[in-house]
C-alpha cells in the first residue's frame, strides 16, 4: 500500500486530468493495462484507476492515472488540480487487462472509449518501449473533437509509423471536427485490424465494449483473442 505524492494535475480533456505521482523506492510493478485503487490519506473511500503509463515509468518513480475533472477519488466536488502536492494512497495493482502472453507477439489492434483509452496508452507504450515488430492499431471513440486524450501524442506515433491509429467522435459536427464520426462499426474495424491474426484489446463503457465485441465476432475475430474491459 504505497503513498505518493500528487505532482501535477494536467488537463486532458475538459472533463478529465492527468495526475503525475512521485512513487517512492521500491518501484511499484505492475503490468501494461492493470489498475489502481487511490484515495486521499484518511478517506473513507477509494477508486479504482487504470494506470496511464508504462510499467517502465514506474520503475523510475513515476506513474500516470487519468481521472474525472469532477468527482475525482469519489468526492464530487473535488478538482484534481486543488490537491497538487497532497499525498494519496494506492492499492493494487489489481485486475488482469492486458496482453496475454500468447499474444506478446502477435498483432494487436486497441479498442477504446472514452477514458477506456488509459490502460490501452499503457499497453501501447509498453509495446513500443520493448521495440516489439509486431504491427499495432488504436481505434479511439470520444464524444466531441475536445474529448480526445493524448491527441497529439498519438498523432505523432502515427506519423512515425509506429500505431496505426484511428478517431471517430459520435456527435458529428463537421464545423469542430473534419475527421469520421459515428460509432465504431465493422467496416472500421475491418480496416483497422492489422492482420488476421490480431488479438484484440477492448476498453471503455459497458455498452461500447459490448457492441465492439458483437462487430468484432462478426467479422470472425475469435472470441479467445479478444481482451474486454469496462
């Protein structure tokens, strides 16, 4: 149960933040796609995050959660940003999201929604740290053009080559946003999918995750390489 401490709390998107904690010696080790429970020293209560960043920031006294503007370590009237430099505990890490080991090589394609894209940024940093020659997609559903976390991050590794990636928002408003809208469907998918072998990681709502997982069935993914969480 290791206490860290608040860093910085940067917006990401106007309805999220990205917290930077300081983790003291020993490292906290963790696998790419796993979660935190975290709380203010002395809450009653605690939430459960997934982890942002790769298990290599960890081992450097780093670790990166993406939490709710409001509502933030279950007190609604709490903004992120007000805590900088206060002390929060973790436990964990807990939950088994992530690539398994049969797919460490293979293709992967990353499905997320919403704050769903937080363990997914984690597996696909932790991929490319490794240099793994595997190809990887990242398809990214947000509400509106503003709702996208790490835009600019996962713009510059598709410029490079290096992830595939793919945006959709649902509310379709061509004046903000000249990119594709509408849900994910099968013919996105389809293009996406690098390779017949993919495996197939999936995070966000319940709903999102399971309509995914209808489409993806459909264009015969089999079910064993496809990784759910929500």
């Amino acid at each position: 149960m290791p206490t860290v401490l608040l860093r910085e709390a940067v917006r990401a998107t106007p309805r999220t933040r990205l917290l930077r904690l300081d983790v003291p010696d020993p490292p906290f080790l963790f696998r790419a796609g796993q979660a935190v429970m975290a709380g203010l020293i002395g809450a009653p209560t605690r939430s459960a995050y997934s982890i942002a960043s790769a298990p290599s920031l960890a081992t450097r006294g780093g670790l990166e959660l993406l939490v709710p503007a409001e509502g933030a370590f279950g007190d609604p009237d709490l903004d992120p940003a007000s805590i900088v430099g206060r002390a929060l505990v973790l436990d964990g890490p807990i939950g088994g999201f992530g690539v398994p080991p049969a797919a460490e090589s293979a293709p992967l394609l990353l499905i997320g929604g919403g704050t769903g894209i937080a363990p997914l940024r984690s597996v696909a940093l932790d991929r490319l740290e490794r240099n793994d020659a595997a190809p990887m997609a990242l398809i990214y559903s947000a509400r509106s053009a503003d709702e996208f976390a790490f835009a600019e991050e996962f713009a510059a590794l598709d410029r490079a080559g290096r992830l595939r990636v793919h945006r959709t928002v649902t509310r379709d408003d061509r004046a903000k946003w000249p990119g594709r809208s509408g849900r994910i469907d099968e013919g996105l998918l389809a293009a996406a999918l690098p390779g017949r072998e993919a495996w197939c990681l999936v995070c966000g709502p319940a709903g999102f995750v399971s309509a995914v997982t209808t489409s993806l069935a459909r264009l015969g993914v089999p079910p064993g390489h496809i990784v759910l969480e929500h």
